[in-house]
C-alpha cells in the first residue's frame, strides 16, 4: 500500500496556514478533482478522497493538534499515538462536508446523514420580492453640478395591466396553482454521486419561481401582468455632486414579484469637464496670467470664480506658478452648507515681442539692478 502522503502537501499550503486558507486549499481542489467535473476518472476520485482526508483532519482544531504531533498515526487504530489521541477509529467517510458543497455546487439546505444526501427545505420563492432597481445616466454641465438642478429622466416604465390588475391572466380566469412545484415555486433536482444521493433545489420551469400557471393569457398584457410606457421623472441634483456619483429615486424602478415592493431609479451622474476649472473634490483649481510689472509691483487682479468675478489682492514681488487660496468658492460638501476652496494658479506673462520704448525701459530697470544690456 502507497505510503499517504502528507497531509499539508495534498492541500497545498504551509503548516502554519490559518483555518481560512486551509479551507479555501480545499474549495479549490475539492472543485478541480469533484466526480461529476471528471466523470470515469478513477485518478481524480482517487485525489479527490484524498484532499476530502487532508480537510478532515487539518480542519478540525483537535485532530490537527495530533496530526502535528504524531503524524498518520494518530488516527491508526493499532498504534500507541492512536489509542492515546483517542482519534485512532476516526472513519474518515463520515465527515459533513454539506457546507462546503453548498458553496461550491450550489446544493441548498442542511446534509441528510453525512453523505447520504444534499438538500433541505425550499427557500422563499413565492414569498414577496423586491422588484429590479432601474438604471439610467444624466449629464451635467460643471455648473449644474456644483450649484444643483432639476433634470427630466425618461425610462421605460412597467405599469399594472388595468384589465388583468397584474395577475396575467384573461379577465375572468385566475392563475392556478402550478402542478409541476405545488405553488412552492421550486422544484427538487435529484443526482447520483459517489456521496450517495444529492438533492439540488432549483427554480421551477413550469411556472418561473411565481408557483402560479396563467392558463388563458391577459390579451393587453399577454400574460405579463404589466405594460411598459415611457415615463417621465424629474430628478433634484443636489450642490456638490460629482462625476461618476449615483442617485436613488426609491420605488421608481420595476415592480415586486408576489405583491413586493418597487425596485428603485439609480441615476448615474456624467459631469461635463470646464475649458478653465478643474475640479478635485470640493476644491477648484484655475489659472490667471499677470503681467510682469504686477507681479513686479503688485496690485489688484480680477480672477474667475464659479460665483463670478472677484478681486484678487496681488503681493509685490509674487513670482510666477504663486498659488493662492480663495477660502469658500470652492464645491459645496454633499448635505452640507460648508464648500471647499478655490486655488488659483498665478503665472508671470513675459512679454514674446516688445517696442522700442518697452525695451530701453526695461534696459534702464536691469541697469539699476547691475545689469548691462
């Protein structure tokens, strides 16, 4: 008989590794080496026995513990290691691994007898369920969305059907019962594996999860319950909104199923870039030229705000890429009345082409400052 292999070797991992990386090991090969993945494949039912033995054992905090001290034989009946860690009869086929299937296969409920079977009660198909949230986008120019507005969204809406009032069915009649699921809206998947029996609930294809058949059609609505129209809603953009942000019109979107409430409107916001701001949270950034005798001698300077126009107090001797803060013109904070600021770039324009009169003007200038031209 082949020597077993070590146990920390067949999952992968390092001895020190942690109950979730152990675990996530496991996930991993249990998938790669599953029976119904590798039908016919004794190899990989071989492999897969063997990582279900590894997980057993590493998995467990106790038998881990003897594991790491004795090795294989603390589960070996015949060995001194085995009677003294008391795991030496531990049947390795009886663990409940149902969890674990679960995530991995999608089998729903609690295990039936170890591995005898996947399954459990059905989950709330029938009962009410949100209806789908609706999405939609809106562009904004950089103004819009740093002082608000109101925009118009149009989408396709699902109104009830006013003949059959949203049951599908022709005036008159009524859904039945679904015989396929018993109104219970799913049905019971039944499989055969190397576990025994595994029972997979799954969405009823009679009736969709509804647990009702429409036999005779509403002819308005063709047995959907609703009517699509064109609607449409008017938005509030809050001050301070940003690119890429998302607002919420609660109830607006499609309908519940079984009588649940509406869906929601998600309105994705696209903001226009400006030709002379820059935004960068609730800051605003801009740059204004000045000539060099202001730069020079300082003085005032009007500047663009997102308010309008405003004077900006230059220092003497401000050199060129200055930045200056302008405290409150900035973006409004989201439900708050505090905004950001404004920065405002100042850059030196040195003149490209100058007159003569400019020129032994500013000959005379360098001259006082030791310079000869």
């Amino acid at each position: 008989m082949a020597e077993k292999r070590d146990y920390y070797e067949v999952l992968g991992v390092e001895k020190n590794a942690d109950a979730d990386t152990i675990k996530r090991a496991f996930r991993k090969l249990a998938k790669k080496y599953h029976p119904d993945a590798n039908p016919g494949d004794k190899e990989a039912e071989e492999k897969f026995k063997e990582v279900n033995e590894a997980y057993a054992v590493l998995s467990d905090p106790e038998k881990r513990k003897a594991y790491d001290t004795y090795g294989h034989a603390a589960f070996d009946p015949n060995s001194a290691a085995g009677r003294s860690t008391g795991f030496g009869g531990f049947d390795f086929g009886s663990m409940d691994f149902s969890d674990i299937f679960s995530d991995l296969f999608g089998f729903g409920g609690g295990s039936r007898g170890g591995f005898g079977g996947f399954g459990g009660g059905y989950s709330s198909a029938t009962q009410a369920q949100r209806g789908q949230s609706i999405r939609t986008s809106v562009r904004l120019t950089f103004d819009e969305a740093i002082k608000g507005c109101k925009k118009t969204v149009k989408i396709r809406y699902k109104d009830e059907c006013p003949s059959c009032h949203g049951t599908g069915a022709k005036p008159g009649t009524e859904p039945i019962t679904c015989p396929k699921c018993q109104g219970r809206g799913q049905v019971v998947m039944t499989q055969q594996s190397m576990f025994g029996t595994i029972q997979q609930v799954t969405t009823c294809p009679d009736c969709h999860g509804t647990g009702k058949i429409v036999k005779e059609k509403c002819p308005e609505c063709r047995g959907e319950g609703y009517l699509s129209t064109m609607k449409s809603f008017e938005i509030s953009i809050p001050a301070g909104i940003d690119d890429g942000q998302t607002l919420r019109k609660s109830g607006s979107g499609d309908p519940g199923l079984n009588g649940g409430p509406r869906g929601d409107l998600l309105v994705d916001i696209a903001v226009s870039q400006h030709p002379f701001f820059k935004r960068q949270g609730t800051n605003i950034y801009s740059t204004e030229e000045i000539s060099f005798a202001l730069a020079a001698l300082g003085g005032e300077k009007v500047v663009k705000t997102v308010d309008g126009p405003v004077e900006l107090n230059i220092k003497p001797g401000t050199q060129s890429d200055t930045k200056v803060r302008l405290r409150g013109k900035g973006v409004p904070a989201l439900g708050s009345p505090l905004r950001g600021d404004q920065y405002v770039t100042l850059v030196v324009n040195i003149p490209t082409s100058m007159n003569r009169t400019q020129k032994d003007a500013l000959k005379k200038f360098a001259s006082t400052m030791g310079e000869e031209f």
